[in-house]
C-alpha cells in the first residue's frame, strides 16, 4: 500500500482510506461480508501514533497497516452443556481446552451472564472427550464465538425450563418472570431460590436440570474455504521506530494496536491475548529467523535462536478494544488474538521506510541487515 501511494504521490493514509472496503461490502466472492468499520480503526491509529506530525529527528519515523484474516476458520461444529445441581449451582461443561487464553474464564461469564448468577457460582467440568460435549476443536481464534454460542444457548435452554417450571410452581405465566441474582423472580415482589425450586420439583434434596446448546457453520461452494468465515478478525497497527544509523538497529518507540473484538467478554483477557500477538510478530519482525547451511539449523536453541525478552518491548505500548458489538457471538462478541500479529511487521517496515528511505522485502529487520541496507543506499 505504501508503495503504491508513493508512486502516485498520496500520503499513506489518504490513499487507504480511498481505497478501503466500506462495512457491507464482500471481501471475497461467496463469503461473509465486511463487518466493520474499516475507516474507523484506521483513523483511531494514525491518531495514536500522531500521525501527519513530523519528528525534528531524521532518523525516526512512523507506519500503519490494517489487516483482516478469517476468523473461525474451517467448518466448525461445537456444543456444550449447562447443568443446574439440586444445590442451585451451576457447571458448565464444554469441549474447549484452557491452553493458557482464558477460554474457560469467558464461557462461565457468559454462563453466568444468562443465568443471572455470580461468576463463582458457575464451575466447569473437568474435560473428557469420552463424555464431554463435542467441540471440533480449540483453534482459530473462535472459541468465543463458536463454542460461546453453544454456551449461551444452553444456558437459555436451562433458563427456560426454570421458568417454565417456576411458572407452574407460582401458578403464573412464565412470560411474567425473570431471572436475578440466583433467584426467579415474580409480580408483586414474590421470588423463589433456585435451590428451593428444585427442592420443590425434586421433593428431594437431589436431582438436576440440564440444558444445551450447539453450533454448526453453514456449507457453501462459493466461499474460498467451503464456509464463509464466522467473522473477520480485523486489526489495525501504528509504530513510531528510531534507527541507529551506525549500528542498524530498530528502536520500536511506540506500537499502538486496535483489535475490533465486537464486545469484550473479558477486557483485561482480550488486551492480554492482542499484546501476545503483537510481542509475536515483533519476534518475527526483528528477531526471530532460523538459519540453515547445507540441510542443517544452525541455531537450534534459544542462545542462538532469539525469541523477544522485555528489552524488546515497545517504549510506548497500547492495546485499544474496538466494541461496536458488530460480532455473531455472545453480545456481540468476536474472536480476537491472531489479528493482532498481522499489522506489525508491515507497520514498522513502513515506518522504517519513512526513517530511512530504505524498502525491506525480507524479515527480520536485523540490525545487520539494515545496516548493509544503508550502507548500500
């Protein structure tokens, strides 16, 4: 893009925001069309990173990127199951596995969130493929939305045999009730327990309810992947970076993402998994590369092969949830996490372009190949 623009003599942000397809509009033939405001993000992060506003230093300079990936990936097939004991506690049982991203954490909230109890109150099932319901698997960025819709449809499945029986137990319709802090309430401030209901039910101290819920994406020729995508995961990049002319070395001053996430579930887990990306891509942007002489890796380990440390964190670092409750999960929600890896490596190419004048084609942008870079210019 940038390329591009300099040769017809526009600015980088002007000439994407000519260019960029409008919310609506198909991104491929046969899939799922835009879902965000592309324009939007963009602005947001040439905002961030004062974009338009030059440094009196020659040797700083700042890029942007906006990229876009299928989110979900391939034909997804999930459900899951929300069970109510006799006690009135809830477990929640799903095929998703906890590698670390706070999966788990997210489907309780939107158990808890339909069933109108604390999030303690909601335990999850310990995962057993034998007896667990089915989840194709956990990947893609798409347990949020796939696996969340299973969830959330469960617990309204449970949520309305409450009600019903609620309603026949209070001889009123179910349409009058509701949901709230663990109880079922009525007209006229009368409210049950739900361990009273089920007390009363069961006629018995045991005894359980169970609802469920599923998900399956739908079949198409026309889409690339033989689905169209359950969302696009979208991100925008903006970095601020200072060259070391003697030395070659990049300076990431400032890196500011934004990751459309629809809603954000979990804020605090959506910034952790978009910052995760985003140290990612910067590991693959100006460090990481495995090297090879005749067949053999010359760095097979992490002496040789460098992975990013603290040091290689961003001076100024910012992760912004773009929440404009576009996504097809729970409340609006999207997957989020891979997209933030995609803008960084095209963001701070850009920006060591505008620095340097200096085009890369290859990564990482090591210190030695940007100094022999400039030593060539």
């Amino acid at each position: 893009m940038d390329i591009i623009a300099k040769k017809l003599g526009l600015d980088p942000l002007e000439f994407r925001l000519k260019n960029l397809l409008k919310k609506g509009e198909l991104y491929t033939p046969g899939d799922t069309p835009v879902d965000c405001d592309l324009k939007e993000g963009l602005l947001r992060a040439a905002k961030e990173i004062g974009w338009g506003k030059r440094s009196h230093k020659t040797n700083r300079g700042k890029g942007l990127a906006c990229c876009m990936k299928d989110g979900g990936g391939t034909y997804k097939v999930a459900s899951a199951a929300v069970k109510m004991n006799a006690d009135g506690s809830i477990i929640l049982l799903t095929g998703t596995v906890e590698i670390g991203q706070g999966a788990l954490t997210a489907l309780s909230q939107i158990a808890a969130e339909e069933l109108a109890v604390p999030l303690e109150s909601v335990t999850v099932a310990q995962l057993d493929t034998d007896v667990t319901p089915y989840d194709v698997n956990t990947n893609a960025s798409s347990s949020t939305v796939v696996m969340g819709l299973s969830v959330q449809r469960a617990a309204q499945d449970l949520k309305r045999q409450l009600l019903r029986r609620a309603g026949k137990l209070l001889k009123t319709n179910s349409d009058r009730l509701s949901l709230k802090n663990g109880h079922i309430q009525g007209g006229k401030g009368s409210a049950i327990s739900f361990e009273e209901l089920m007390h009363r039910v069961f006629l018995s101290s045991a005894g359980e309810i169970v609802g469920r819920g599923a998900y399956q994406d739908i079949k198409s020729k026309k889409a690339a992947l033989g689905s169209p995508t359950t969302f696009w995961e979208i991100s925008w990049g903006g970095a601020e970076v200072e060259i070391d002319r003697d030395t070659g070395e990049i300076k990431l001053l400032k890196y500011v993402s934004l990751a459309d996430v629809g809603q954000a579930i979990h804020p605090v887990l959506c910034e952790g998994q978009d910052e995760g990306g985003v140290m990612n891509s910067i590991g693959h942007s100006l460090l990481e590369e495995m090297i090879y002489k005749d067949g053999q890796l010359l760095n097979p380990n992490l002496i040789d092969y460098r992975v990013p440390s603290f040091d290689d964190l961003p001076r100024d670092f910012e992760t912004i949830l773009v929440e404009n409750h576009n996504g097809p999960g729970p409340f609006g929600s999207k997957g989020t996490g891979e997209g933030g890896l995609l803008p960084v490596a095209p963001a701070i190419g850009n920006a060591v372009y505008r620095a340097t004048g200096v085009r890369f084609y290859d990564l990482p942008l090591t210190p030695e190949r940007v100094w022999c870079a400039l030593r060539q210019k």
